[in-house]
C-alpha cells in the first residue's frame, strides 16, 4: 500500500533523515519510537509534503513519485487519500468543531455543504464529541480539540492517518481521552503511521513497531519483538530507560 525508499532529508548542513525505508499494509499500525531529534516527526512530516525530502521515493496506492520534486498535481492526489493528526491541534479558532471538521471537505475536496455537514457530525459522532459540535476551540479542553483534529483527519475515510506525537501538547489526565480514540480506530481497521512517547500504548496497539535513532531505523519488528526481545544494543538502552509501564486509562 505504502512504501518508502532512501528518504534522506538535511536542515543546512544538519542531515536528519539518512536513508528511512518503510513498508506499510493495508490495516497496518505502524508505531514509530525513538528519542527526541531522532528524526521521526520530520520523517512523518515529508510522507505528507509538508517538508520536500531531498532523496527518496514513495509508491502509494499505484502512485509512485520522487519525494523531492514531486508534482503538485501528484501531491495533492496523495493528500487526499491522507489524514495528518498534529502535536498542536491547529484548529481554526474562529471557528466551531463542526466547522472546523467541514473545512477541509468543502474546500480541499469540493464536497457539497451539506453532504460535508453529515459526514463532519458523523465523525464528530465516532470520536465522542457531537454535543460539542457547536463550539469553539477555546470552549473545549486540550483533549477535546485533539478529538476534533482526529474527526477532521478521519472524515474523509483517508487511505492512511499520520499522528505526529498526538498527545504531547496534553496534560497527562487528558492523554487517555485521545489514545482512546485512537485504539478504536485501530480496531476497526485503520491504517495509521503514528509517532508517539507512550510506550505503552505503543505496545499495546502496534502491529509493526519502527525504532530509529540519529536519522535512522535502527530495528524494526512486531510489538513483541521489539518490546519483549529487541536485538539491537541501542534499543534495549531506550526501552531501558523509558518503558516505565505506566498506567494509563482506556
């Protein structure tokens, strides 16, 4: 369905990326780990073009392209089979949940209002939120708006969902609200690539777990391969200090 090839990317002289691969299936959850400036939002950032890779190649859904000189053409039908899920919301704050779920459906994808309508309180429906959809982001709680985001994401039926870090910017008593959310979609057979800190949910609802530090995938493997029995040194160093098996609530 997805796969990634050679994605080299640089700030200046700084190389972030240096040569990811990734295979994604259909139904697959795809958990990318690792620690801070390892190169993983910045991965997940240049699958949607949000960033231009400065090597690489992408094959999705019978469309192959370079990474660094796609077409606009090629990049706007690859963003319409997507959902990109941010660390910081960004919900347009001038408008109200349902609005902001509208948004993207009316203007990008050209959906008739009303039609966009349906499917936004649908989905607001699927993430627990249809009777706040009449309010603004500043009514609602950091978990909240998140959820939105998430409806936002996921209204259009996307061929694939990217999380970058989805609970980060939330207070540790509204993280479990969302990786809720999230493990129900997974359940119910969304592919999604998601980056994330929450080892635990990590381990819980990955089907394939990436590891990568210093720009690349250092082992990759199901859930219980990396978390139970990982092979390389330097996975068994982070999962050492950071797979403290807190609890959280679901």
């Amino acid at each position: 369905m997805l796969r990634i090839q050679n994605l080299h990317k640089a700030f200046g002289k700084n190389e972030i990326l240096k040569g990811v691969n990734l295979d994604v299936n259909k139904g697959d959850v795809v958990v990318i780990i690792g620690p801070s400036g390892s190169g993983k939002t910045t991965f997940l950032r240049c699958l949607d073009f949000m960033e231009s890779a400065d090597q690489g190649t992408m094959e999705f859904d019978g469309i192959k392209t370079p990474l660094s000189h796609a077409h606009k053409k090629t990049i706007l039908k690859i963003r319409r089979k997507t959902g990109f899920v941010f660390q910081s919301f960004n919900l347009f704050n001038n408008k109200t949940a349902l609005e902001n779920v509208m948004e993207g459906l009316v203007t990008a994808r050209k959906i008739p209002k009303e039609q966009a309508r349906q499917i936004a309180e649908n989905a607001l429906k699927d993430v627990g939120l249809f009777d706040r959809k009449d309010f603004y982001p500043s009514q609602l709680s950091g978990g909240q708006q998140q959820r939105v985001g998430i409806a936002r994401a996921v209204a259009a039926n996307p061929d694939v969902v990217f999380f970058d870090e989805p609970t980060s910017a939330l207070d540790p008593e509204l993280v479990g609200e969302v990786l809720s959310v999230i493990k129900k979609l997974a359940k119910e057979g969304m592919t999604m690539i998601i980056v994330t800190h929450e080892m635990a949910f990590a381990e819980e609802v990955a089907s394939h777990v990436v590891f990568m530090d210093g720009g690349v995938v250092v082992e990759e493997g199901s859930a219980r391969e990396i978390f139970n029995n990982p092979k390389e040194e330097r996975t068994k160093k982070f999962l050492q200090r950071t797979l403290n098996r807190i609890e959280y609530i679901i």
